[in-house]
C-alpha cells in the first residue's frame, strides 16, 4: 500500500503545537470537573449568580447589556474561532490542506465524521420540532481535548497520525463554521448586515493594501463582531471572517508574518483561558433529581450514540472506502487499527458541542432540555476519551520513535 512521509519541519511544529493542546485539553477537563462540582454542592446559587452577572457596555446611545454567560459565549468564542479561522488558513496556504495527497484521507473522515453522528441523532429526534434542532451537536470534535488526550501517548504516536486527527479536527472546525451560519442564525436585520458588509469590505482594502500591522484588522474585527452580533448571525463568525483578511505574508518579515504572529500570540489566551472559561461556564449540569434513565431520552440518547458510535462509524468508514477505492491513501506508519483509534477521540465533542447545543437550544428550550443535552454531551465525550484511549494503547506500538 502506498504511504506518504512527513518532513522534519512538519514534525518540530506539530511538537510545538501538541504542547499547547495537550495542556489546554487537561485543563479543559479540570474546569469541566469544577463546573459539575460547582453546580452540584451548595456552591451551585454561587455559580448560577456568577454566570447571569450582568455586564453593560455602553458609548452614547449604543450599548450591550448581556450576562457574563452570554458574552463568554458570543466574545470569548468569537476570539476563539479567530484563531481557528488562521489556523485553517495557514494549513490552506501551507500546510496540510494545501497538498491535495495529504488533506484526501482527512476531507473524506470529516465528512463522515459529519454525516453519520447527524443521521442518528435526527433518526432519534425526527418528530420532536425542538429536539431535531440539536442534530449537529455530535457532529463536533473538540480538537484540544483529542490532540491532548493523543499527545499522553508520547513517541508511541507516529507523526502521520496525528497529522490525521488534527487535519479532520481542523476540517471539522470548519464544517461547524458552515452550520452555525446556515442553520442557527435568526431574526435577521438588514442595517446590521449591510454595516457588517462595509466592515467585511474594510478588510478587504486593508489586505489588498498590503496592511502588515495586526491592529487595524482587531479594530475593524471587533467593530465586525458588533455588528455580526446585532444581526442576528452568531457573533462568533466574525472571527473566522476576519482571520480570512489577515496577510499570511509580509515582505519586511517574511518568516513572521501577520498571521503567523496573531496565532502565536492567540494561541496561549485560547487555550489556557478562553476554552477552560467557556467549559467552567457552560459544563455545569445539576444532577439533582436525575437518574439514568434521563439519559435515554431522544436528545441525550441521540447526542451520546452521535459521538460514540456515529463518530467512530463515519470516520473509520469514510477512511477505509477511501483508501480501498484509492481515493486516499495511509500516512507512513500508520495502520487502520490506529486510524479506528483516533476515530473514536474524534467522539470528544464537549466546547463545540456544548457551543452548537447552545445556539440550537437558546430561543426554544426549556432548561430540561438545556440540561438533557448536556448530559448527552459528557456521556458520550467521557465514553469515547475512555474507549479511544483503551484502543490506542493496544494499536499502538509498546515503544517507538516518532517518524
């Protein structure tokens, strides 16, 4: 079977860049871990006032009176898919998505990664018109909790896999950028989007100006985010739009340019304050009063089967149909056993399924279904870390340097 190699400079920035995910994935774990303890215990009327804390913005006739939740949610997230949005533009450009061999295998499971957890949550919640709007909440991957969890096996991990799981992690990204604007915007302003449309424009000639400082692009980002957020589109995506407008090339500074040195610079605040935040804010489920059978409800039941079984099923199948047809091919030293592995880490949905249940359950739900789809959430993320863990040790080998 044909395979294909990574370069040394792909190894020393994939170390680089694992180093971060591994620690943000652990500390996203920990802040998951407080937030149930803190709605668990007497603490819990502590941490609900925290999060409905109102917080008002306000210049003249304008303002934002939102809770703390809430601006979490829209501006913290929005710096967040920000940096998502130059990681894939650096990966398109020059990386991994830029070479038609290497992105096929990674295109094809996230597709399937997609698909399959979409079709049996909707199989599950097809007659309940609240409950169909969570259909792409297992369709995530939270892409710092699996590269970290994947990093804890040290050199036993062969470069072309994780290379694999952080592409289809990136692509994955992006299909959820896709569906948040498609599917969970609403009650949409037209002056809102036109003025977003002359931001979006101010970009443009800033780029095409050949503009290399960072800080013009964060003022006309934010003033973006503003009105992305009065328009009725999730605030979120104005990060991902500007990131698009940000140089990936600078003549002064050919080895820094402006991308590159807002990602770096991002890329710590992310992953070591803005992820946890949001997981502390949003991962805290009472449990008060439940029993398992809660969990076999439609929403909860269809998020778990969507990240454990629909997520194994649909990357470990789109992989291997597409390299049996020859549509793609495996990454030297990795074998299928590997691949089915990381297919199963790819069921760890938690930020950006606990983001996208968010946004489907916001206008609708009761807190039941707040609640319920949450638990759906953990269950089927702890399920497929534990299980995705247990297979990677035996597909693994026992000792080995990463090639």
């Amino acid at each position: 079977m044909t395979q294909y190699r990574y370069d040394s400079s792909t190894v020393a920035a994939l170390r680089d860049f694992l180093k971060l995910e591994s620690a943000s994935g652990i500390l996203l774990v920990i802040a998951g871990v407080l937030a149930m303890v803190a709605a668990n215990t007497p603490l819990a009327e502590y941490y609900q006032a925290l999060l409905q804390t109102p917080i008002k913005l306000q210049v003249g006739a304008f303002k934002l009176d939102k809770t703390l939740l809430i601006w979490v949610d829209d501006l913290l997230m929005a710096i967040f898919f920000l940096l998502v949005g130059l990681e894939i533009k650096r990966e398109v450009v020059a990386g991994e998505l830029s070479e038609r061999s290497k992105v096929a295998l990674p295109a094809v499971a996230a597709l399937g990664g997609m698909i399959v957890p979409a079709a049996i949550y909707a199989a599950l919640n097809w007659h309940d018109p609240i409950g169909i709007r969570g259909w792409a909440i297992p369709s995530a991957t939270d892409i710092a909790f699996a590269l970290g969890l994947l990093s804890l096996f040290g050199n036993r991990v062969p470069v072309g896999l994780k290379v694999f799981l952080l592409t289809l992690a990136v692509l994955d990204d992006l299909g959820a950028i896709v569906i948040i604007a498609l599917f969970y915007s609403s009650d949409l302003s037209t002056l809102a989007l036109m003025s977003a449309a002359v931001a979006i424009g101010t970009l443009l000639v800033l780029n095409r100006a050949g503009v290399t400082r960072i800080a013009p692009y964060i003022l006309v980002g934010t003033a973006l985010w503003v009105c992305v957020l009065k328009s009725g589109v999730h605030a979120t995506l104005a990060g991902v739009v500007t990131a698009l407008f940000v140089p990936t090339s600078d003549p002064a500074h050919p080895d820094h340019p402006p991308s590159s040195r807002l990602e770096h610079s991002l890329h710590p605040w992310v992953a070591f304050g803005i992820l946890p935040l949001f997981a502390f804010a949003n991962a805290g489920v009472d449990l008060s009063g439940m029993s398992l059978r809660d969990l076999f409800g439609p929403i909860p039941l269809g998020i778990l089967l969507g990240l454990f079984v629909g997520k194994q099923v649909g990357v470990f199948a789109f992989s291997w149909l597409a390299v049996k047809a020859g549509l793609a091919r495996l990454p030297s030293g990795v074998s299928f056993a590997q691949v089915y592995g990381a297919a199963i880490l790819c069921g760890i949905g938690f930020t950006m399924s606990l983001l996208i249940g968010f946004l489907a359950f916001e206008n609708t739900a009761t807190g039941e279904v707040i609640v319920t789809d949450r638990i759906g959430i953990l269950a089927g993320t702890v399920l497929s870390a534990v299980v995705g863990a247990l297979v990677l040790h035996w597909a693994l080998p026992r000792n080995r340097g990463a090639r």
